[in-house]
C-alpha cells in the first residue's frame, strides 16, 4: 500500500510538473510556426491551365514570371488577396499529375467557404476525397492538392 501511495504521489507531482512547463511554454515565445508561404513543382504542360486556376478561379494577384535559374525551370509566382503565397516552378522533374496528388496537402482559408467551393466546382477542377475528414479538397492543373478550411466542419464540432 505505501508503494501504491508513493507512485500516486510521483504521478501526481508529475502531472503537476508538466502542467506547468506546459503552462510556461504558452507564455514565451513560440519557438516553431508555419509561414504562410508555399511552393511546389508542377510540369510545363499544365502552366496555362495553372496560372488561370490560380489567378480566375482562386482569385490570386499575379502571376510574377521569374525566368529559370540555373537548373531551376520558370516560376510562377501568386500571391492571395487575403494574405500568403505559393510559387511553382514548371519543370520536367515535377511528378505526374496522379503522383503529385500523393504530396503535400495545402489548405486555403477563404473568408467565403462556400463561394470558393462554388468556383472549384464550376472550374471543373477535380475533387478529392480523405475518409478521416469532411474537409473540401481539389486538385488544381498538375495534381498539388488543395483544401478549404472551415469551422463548421462535422468533425471538429463536439
């Protein structure tokens, strides 16, 4: 009983102890966050159809054409009315379309869900579908994925 007595006690004061470097870690400075910029290869047969997906469909300022650096293709870049950016570079090393949708996911947070949702739509861009959510996702020309992020998503309600 003692023993039992004593390893409460040290779970407790442990529980205690990470509670408040927990507590203390809240108030300094963060130490990592994401930016709010990305960038991703796409390959050169679907610019066209990309930087019109990014500037007609998504709404974004640009493109910004910056021509190739030394083994690096052009690189288009845009940037969201709301804030962030994404540059692509177009280049024959970027992944097929059906493997680039295997990268990383990217998600949007626009100020109207549903009028984004909308446009994807009529754009004919294609929907992808992730079991675990019910979170809106599309390919945009050249496979990257993209989501719309929502508050009132089902599973993140309580």
């Amino acid at each position: 009983m003692a023993q039992e007595l004593d390893r409460r006690a040290w779970l407790g004061g442990s529980v205690l102890f990470v509670a408040a470097v927990t507590a203390d870690r809240a108030k300094a400075e963060p130490q990592l966050a994401m930016t709010n910029r990305g960038h991703f290869l796409a390959r050169p047969e679907h610019r066209d159809a990309l930087v019109r997906c990014f500037t007609d469909v998504l709404g974004c300022f640009g493109p910004i054409m910056l021509p190739p650096k030394t083994g690096l293709g052009p690189v288009a870049a845009f940037r969201f009315p709301g804030g962030g950016a994404v540059s692509v570079e177009f280049t024959d090393r970027a992944l097929p379309e059906a493997d680039a949708r295997r990268g990383a996911w990217l998600e949007l947070k626009p100020a109207d869900p549903d009028a984004l949702e909308a446009a994807v739509k009529a754009a004919g861009l294609p929907q992808i579908t992730y079991a675990a959510t019910t979170t809106f996702y599309f390919a945009v020309p050249g496979g990257q994925v993209f989501g719309i992020a929502r508050a009132d998503r089902a599973e993140l309600k309580g």
